[in-house]
C-alpha cells in the first residue's frame, strides 16, 4: 500500500465520522447540507485511497460514480437543468459519443471470430437474450414495483452487452476475441430483439412503440458504430490521441447520465431504492451464475468459453437503456433500474473478474 493511500483512508475515516456525529446529533430530523458532502468526501478518499492498491484501483472508477450519486440524491436540482437547459437532453448525444468510440476499437476482423468459433458466438448470444430478459420478468412478478420501476428492470434485461464486459474479460484473462464478437454481435442484433422483448415483456406494464424504440436505437447505437468502424477502416492509427481521449470521455459520459438520472428520479428512489438494489442484484448476479452453468453443463464448452460467456450475459448496456428511457420521456421512473445497474455491475464484474484472475485455466 502507497503512503498516500494510508493518508486517504485516514481523512475517509474522519469524514465517515462526522457524518455519523452529525446524524446522531440531528436525532432523527431532515438530513442537513453538511451531510451529503461528508459523505461525498468520505467516498472521494476512499477512491484516490484504492489507486494505491493494485488489487483495489479498478474500483476506484466506480467508488467516483457512487460519491457523484450522493452528491445528486442530496442536492438534486443542481443535476437536472443548468439555467433552462435540462441536462437530461445530454444523455442522447454522450451515448452516441461513447457509441461511436466502441466503433472505432472495432474492426472487421472482429466479426470474423464468427466464421472462426461459431459455437461460441451462437451460445453467448442465445444465452444472453434468454437469460437476462426472462429473469428481469420474473424479478418483475416477484417484486411489488411500481409499473414503470417494473418495465425499467425488463428494459435493462432487453439490453446487449455492456461495454464494460470486454474490460472485465480482459482483467478474468478469459477469451477476449470472444467478447468482442459477442458485445458487437449482440449490439448489432439490439434493435430488433431489444423492442420485441420489451413488448412483450413488458408491455404489461407500460405501452412499448416498437418501431420507435428500433428507430431509437440505430440513432443512438447503431449509426455511431457503423460511424466508428468507418473512421477505424479508413484513418486508423492517424489520430492517437483518440485512444487517449475515448476512454476518459466514455467514463465521463457514463458517470454524468448516472448522475442526472438519479437526480431526475430522486423521489422515486427514496421510495423503492433499496428494493431495487436487491433486485438488480438478483439480476446481475443471475446472469453470471446461468450464463456460465448454462455454457459449462448444457453446452459443454471450455471453461474460458464459459467465463466468458458468464461476464458477457451479466453486463447489460445499462447506458443504452438509460437513453432509451430518456426517448420515452420516463428518465425518472423507467430509467432508474439503468442507474442502479450501471454501478452495481461494475463492481460485481470487477470481483468476479479479479477471482477468476487469480485462478487461472490450466
């Protein structure tokens, strides 16, 4: 551990405490100003704390987006307009950015893992748009949400992969091609599987235009892609930078729609928030589990095909549900499971991947 790090969890002890102090102190009245930057703080050197620990500075990303979402439930009116603008109509166009820098890390030899393990591509794709949208739906029957809440979880479920999943395979040092393939694949397939599943799954809850949700989609996923394959295809190599730059703008971009939709859905929140996060939990920790025992005992494929497979069930496009939600005008209601996700997977992909790094395949 780096000295800096003892320093930090030192000053995130002293935060934590205060917090508690004042708490106490208010016995049971409204929470206070001092409150939310406490524990905002606490956060903060908690994450500058873990970049000291090699074991621990994956985290740290994610401890940021936690300190952020404080920050929105305790002072919420300043992540949902600036002036007249509602920061809510940024959500689109940071999609489309992040979108489009998933494009350009693409290129056609990607694609070609088809032809080169088909087996593979085939299993992870069926598996994860069967697992994931049918356990969101039973979550939903399980689970006494409100509808909108309730179509928010099968949303995320109807999602493709998350870009997160190729880093966590990376770190599980599973079969990275694979992952690839798969997260483009299962992007490419979103516009029609994600609508139809979010139609009939839950179009109990809310009404679904199909074709407007398809049209939403290739705006925000598909079109940026394709975009970012062009730009790989064509310049690649002759704008470095760009490696640099994507990157910190997909962090960024990410970290800000976290934040104003937790704003946005702050009420709703205080309301179901805890019960929401036990059940994404369920749902994410569902898509690792039957992603990699379905890959392992029905189709009996090697074990790094398996991981693989697991990691890339159980990270969903938490970001896309988020703008698809926006293009319904119910950031705050069906795009709070999107928020809660986001950051609950991070860490779960992260452990998980860190777990299986330390068991390598023989």
């Amino acid at each position: 551990m780096k000295k800096f790090s003892k320093v930090f969890f030192g000053l995130a002890g002293l935060f934590l405490l205060g917090f508690i102090a004042i708490g106490w102190h208010r016995n049971g009245a409204e929470p206070s100003a001092e409150d939310g930057w406490l524990l905002t703080l606490c956060l903060v050197s908690i994450a500058i704390a873990f970049r000291g620990i090699e074991l621990l500075k994956g985290y740290s990303y994610t401890i940021i987006i936690f300190a952020a979402v404080c920050l929105s439930m305790y002072y919420p009116t300043y992540f949902i307009s600036v002036g007249d603008f509602q920061l809510s109509k940024l959500i689109t166009p940071l999609l489309q950015i992040i979108m489009f820098g998933m494009g350009t890390s693409l290129s056609v030899k990607d694609f070609a893992a088809v032809v080169r393990m088909p087996k593979g591509v085939i299993a992870g794709v069926l598996c994860h748009y069967i697992i994931m949208p049918l356990v969101a739906f039973v979550i939903t029957l399980i689970f006494p949400f409100p509808p909108e809440i309730a179509a928010g979880i099968i949303l995320v479920g109807s999602c493709p992969n998350g870009l997160a999943s190729n880093v966590m395979t990376y770190l599980a040092k599973a079969n990275l091609a694979l992952s690839v393939t798969l997260t483009a694949i299962s992007t490419f397939l979103a516009p029609f599987v994600t609508p139809m599943f979010m139609r009939l799954l839950g179009g109990q809850y809310i009404d679904v235009d199909v074709l407007k949700m398809l049209r939403d989609i290739v705006y925000i996923t598909i079109i940026p892609i394709v975009a970012g394959l062009i730009f790989n295809y064509f310049l690649h190599g002759k704008f470095k930078v760009l490696d640099k730059i994507m990157p910190l703008l997909s962090m960024g971009g990410i970290a800000l729609i976290i934040v104003v939709i937790t704003a946005t859905g702050r009420d709703n929140l205080l309301t179901v928030g805890p019960l929401l996060l036990v059940a994404v939990l369920i749902h994410n920790m569902s898509g690792y589990f039957l992603g990699y025992w379905s890959s392992r005992l029905i189709l009996r494929m090697p074990e790094i095909d398996c991981r693989t497979i697991a990691i890339e069930v159980g990270l969903q496009n938490a970001g896309l549900a988020s703008g698809l939600a926006n293009t319904m005008g119910q950031i705050a209601s069906v795009g709070l499971a999107a928020a809660v996700f986001g950051p609950v997977m991070n860490i779960t992909g992260s452990t998980l991947a860190l777990w299986w790094r330390s068991k390598p395949i023989k």
